[in-house]
C-alpha cells in the first residue's frame, strides 16, 4: 500500500426475521406456563432426570421422554451473575441472572433475577449466592414465552 | 493402521484489532508462512482444511467459500471446520486425520478470523443459546464464565486475587511474543480496577477481539523425515463434546460440574495414552491453552493433570506455571493475549507446535521441549480439544 493511501472500510449489515420452531415439547411447557401458570418437565423414564429447559429426549440416555411432571415453584441458586456493562442488543444493564435448580428438577433453568438492588455489585453479589433460595414470579399477562416469569429472591 | 504424522510449518500473522486486509489475505499470509518454514510450494499441498468459527463476525456467508482460492483450495480437496471457539483444534484434527489414515501425505490448515469486524461480538455469541429457553436473558460468553467463575468461588474459594495473577502472568507472557495482540506489565492491582462486564468477571480477565490467520502444514513421517531436522510429531489428539445447556451441570444430579473441565480431563486421558504419557507433569513442558478468560486456564490446567482439582489457584501464586516453573502454561501469552475466534485453537497448536520444533521466538522459546500439548474451546464450553505434539514418535 502507497503511503498517501489509507485501508478503506465499507459499512454494511445483516438481519433476518426468523419463525423458530418451538417444537411439540417446547409447545406443551409453554401453554401450561401461559394458562395454567405452571412449569412442567420432561422426565426421563430411564434415569428419571427431570429436564428444564425441557426436551423431548434425556441427552444422557438417548431414549424419549415423554412423562411429564410438575415442579416447585420455589428453587436453589446454581450459578449467577450480574451484568453491569452495555452489549449490543442485549438487555440494558444492569441485569441479574442465574441458573436456578428448581424443586423437583435436576437441572438448573436460567432466567432473569428481579428486584434486587443492583448498585453495589459486591453487596449483590453475596445476596445472590449460591445455594440462596428464590421463587418464581410469574408476569400477569403471559404470552408463552420464557419472559412469563423471573426469578426472586425468598 | 494409523500411520505417523507431523506439523514441519507454522505461520501466524501479527493479531491486532486493526482492519487492514480482508479475511482470505489474513489466511493467505499466515498459510504463505506456514509453507516457508516446511519449504514446500502451495503444489505440493494435497489437500485444504479450512478453520472457520461463526461466519456472523465476518457477515459473509460463508468466509470458507470466499477463501478457497486464497489459500491454494483450487482444484483441490478443501473442507471446512466449524465447532465454535474449538474450531481450530477440530480443523488440526482433521488435518491429522488426513494424513494419519494413509489418503494424504501434505495437507494445509489454516484460517483466519476478524473479531472486531462486526459491531459487538458479544451479539453475535448470545445466539451459541437457543431462540426459546435461553437467549432471552442476555448471555455471552462472558457471562459463561462467570457462571464458572462464581461455581470456583463457591466449591473452591477462588478469589478474584487468585483469577487476576492469570492475566498477570500471560501479559507478561505476551511480551515475548511479537505477534501478540495485548501484551505488557500488568498488575493484580490493573485487573481487579478494571470494570466488571459480568461479575466477577472484569475487562482484564477477558481476552481481546482479534484480527488475524493462522495455519500449519501436516505431512507423513516419510515427508516429515526428508523436509524437517526436528518435526512436531502428531503424539495424541482427541476431542469431546458435552451439552449446549450450562444447567445440567451444576447441583446434585450433575455428572459433572461446570466449575471444572471434566471434559477437557476425558480428551486429555485419551490423547495422553495415545501419546505414552504416564505423568503429564515430568513428561509435559509447555502447555499453550484455549484460556479466553483467567478462570478457565484455573479449570484446565488441572484437567491436564498438572495438580489436582482446586489446586491450581494456589499453584498460581507460585511460579508453578512459569516459563521457569514446573510446565510452562502459554508462554505465547494464550487466548487471554489474542482471540481470533476460528483459529484460536489453531494458533495454541501453532504455539506448541513451535516449541518442540525449537522456532518459538527466541524469548518465548522453552528449553528442551520434549512434549507440549494445545487445548481449544468451544460452544457454551462444550467442544475441548487437545493435541500432543512432541519431538520423537512413538
């Protein structure tokens, strides 16, 4: 490259509408969360893990798993963090989320954790342990989708 | 039936977060390097191997295509890999597979990534999670390791003193490297001031986004022998994968904790046998790892079998990990010092690579390397590859 020239950039972009499907499984455990205000799981008739989020098969068997159970709704931090920082189309900081084993489930769920005075993040953090017990909350106007509840602390 | 093979050419091009050429010329420049050290002409390349991670950085469908005649695919056998971060250490993998099974006897990986083309990478890697369960809530794979971060805390009292010394150590690394992205004296003190992004993690425990090719060149042990006084032999090389879903590893009925790479411990057991080694700690000097936070090189160095679980933080106060210490971890300066996501995995087999054949760097050159071993990532830290390379065969 001569000295007077520069290296040229060309500004652009790429969007794309999708309609996922959400799958008879997925389907089931959002119609009992919007009209019955409930979670329900898949349970493996093998090892009888009880999955959320939910699939139609245990990952660790390899057979279908098609029973379903109803858990608590009330459940143990896993894992957390908090998000302090502004990233490109994600929620607007700052946010709290968390892995939460619900009871009667064996696998850890993540969702938002709301109403926690976020502020100070050290303080926050140690409300937020794990091992700390939240419950689920669920929004007035359900629509099927994983944002019909959050998370907070008991 | 599998026959031996070795890496006899590195190449990788400095990694910055400049724009200054487009993704095939990155992966030309780095396999044009890789050629010069083996001393073979892009003709005598059987075969192409293209590492390329999520084309959604680039926002070119696919940059595979895009390169083919970049990098000597034309009229040629040229496939792409793609397993997330891990990539690099898949496409490495199918390179050995190439020639080990016998069909090829020169084969060409390589690939090139540019981090800092799209706006926010971190955009881009929230969609590792699916549409309907998990996306929603904002995470990346920042936040991926801070999930880990905060499971260390818990089942090992890992301090976010203990997670800085990391970056400490692989900046001053770094500075040994001249193609290193970010490099320098840094202290404890510089990390734990730096703001957080997702806490515990902070911006100085993350790696940066990079621009930038890496590839080598794999030949048969007939090719090796006549081309190269001191190849890398291919010794172990094996991968395992694990679910997309970070809860199902954590809490009782987990068959493994997210806190600890238990997977990267699977591939290791089988490259290490692969690879006759008994005692990854007196048979092993370097170790270049796919560490694209401070806390994960803590979970794989003992997945290596370098100390036991939850040692590592303490280790690391020590100069165990030193470039003088017990195994040298990423004397090129690691993920931690550059990130070019399709091909980091590839530059850790790069940097390993180099060590054994005594071409590193002159102050990144380890003495007497005999064995060292590259890891890569991948996914919601769900692909681990691991390869040995080493100075003899077995």
């Amino acid at each position: 490259m001569k000295k007077h020239e520069e290296a040229m950039t060309l500004k652009g972009g790429w969007s794309v509408e999708y309609n996922y499907a959400v799958g008879p499984t997925g389907s089931k455990f959002f119609t009992a969360l919007k009209d019955e205000a409930k979670i329900i799981a898949p349970k493996c008739p093998k090892c009888n893990l009880v999955m959320l989020p939910p699939r139609s098969f245990c990952e660790r068997c390899f057979v279908p798993a098609d029973e379903w159970v109803e858990v608590g709704k009330e459940g143990t931090i896993q894992a957390f963090t908090i998000v302090p920082y502004f990233f490109e189309s994600l929620p607007d900081p700052p946010y709290a989320t968390a892995l939460v084993m619900l009871d009667g489930a064996n696998t850890a769920m993540a969702n938002f954790v709301k109403n926690v005075d976020l502020s100070n993040l050290k303080e926050a953090a140690k409300k937020l342990a794990i091992g700390k017990r939240v419950k689920v909350v669920f929004e007035k106007k359900r629509e099927g989708t994983i944002n019909d509840f959050h998370y907070e602390l008991i | 039936m599998k026959r031996n093979a070795a890496i006899i050419g590195v190449g990788e091009t400095p990694f910055t977060s400049r724009q200054d050429y487009t993704n095939p010329e990155l992966s030309q420049q780095a396999a044009l390097k890789a050629l010069e050290m083996a001393g073979m002409t892009m003709d005598e390349i059987e075969a192409v191997v293209y590492s390329m991670a999520p084309a959604e950085f680039l926002g070119v469908l696919d940059p595979d295509k895009w390169a083919v005649g970049a990098v000597g695919g034309l009229n040629k056998p040229f496939m792409r890999v793609h397993t997330g971060g891990a990539t690099g250490g898949s496409a490495a993998q199918a390179g050995y597979y190439h020639v080990a099974s016998g069909i090829f006897d020169s084969v060409l990986v390589v690939g090139a990534d540019k981090v800092r083309e799209c706006k926010d990478s971190q955009q881009v890697l929230n969609t590792i999670w699916d549409p309907m369960y998990e996306r929603q809530f904002g995470l990346t794979t920042i936040t991926m390791a801070a999930y880990q971060a905060v499971r260390r805390m818990y089942k090992y009292g890992t301090t976010e003193e203990q997670m800085a010394r990391v970056a400490v150590r692989n900046w001053a690394n770094a500075m040994n490297n001249p193609s290193a992205h970010l490099k320098g004296k840094i202290t404890v003190e510089d990390v734990i001031t730096s703001p957080y992004y997702s806490w515990p993690i902070k911006r100085l425990d993350t790696c940066p986004s990079s621009a930038g090719g890496a590839a080598i060149v794999i030949v048969s042990e007939k090719k090796a022998k006549k081309l190269c006084t001191r190849p890398a032999w291919i010794k172990g090389c094996h991968e395992i994968a694990n679910t997309v879903f970070m809860g199902d590893q954590m809490g009782g009925a987990a068959d493994m904790d997210y806190a600890d790479w238990d997977e990267l411990a699977m591939a290791a057991k089988v490259a290490y046998r692969q690879a006759g080694i008994v005692d990854p700690l007196k048979e092993i000097q370097v170790a270049d790892v796919y560490a694209p936070f401070t806390v994960t090189e803590l979970a794989i160095v003992e997945a290596l079998g370098f100390c036991r679980k939850g040692e590592s933080e303490k280790l690391n106060e020590s100069n165990f990990f030193d470039m003088d210490g017990e195994v040298a971890v990423s004397p090129s300066g690691g993920s931690l010092c550059n990130n070019p996501i399709a091909v980091t995995a590839l530059c850790r087999v790069c940097d390993a690579a180099l060590q054994v054949l005594g071409k590193a760097p002159p102050k990144m050159q380890v003495k007497n390397v005999k064995n060292a071993v590259a890891t890569g990532i991948g996914g919601s830290f769900q692909f681990h590859t691991i390869m040995v390379v080493g100075s003899d065969h077995n």
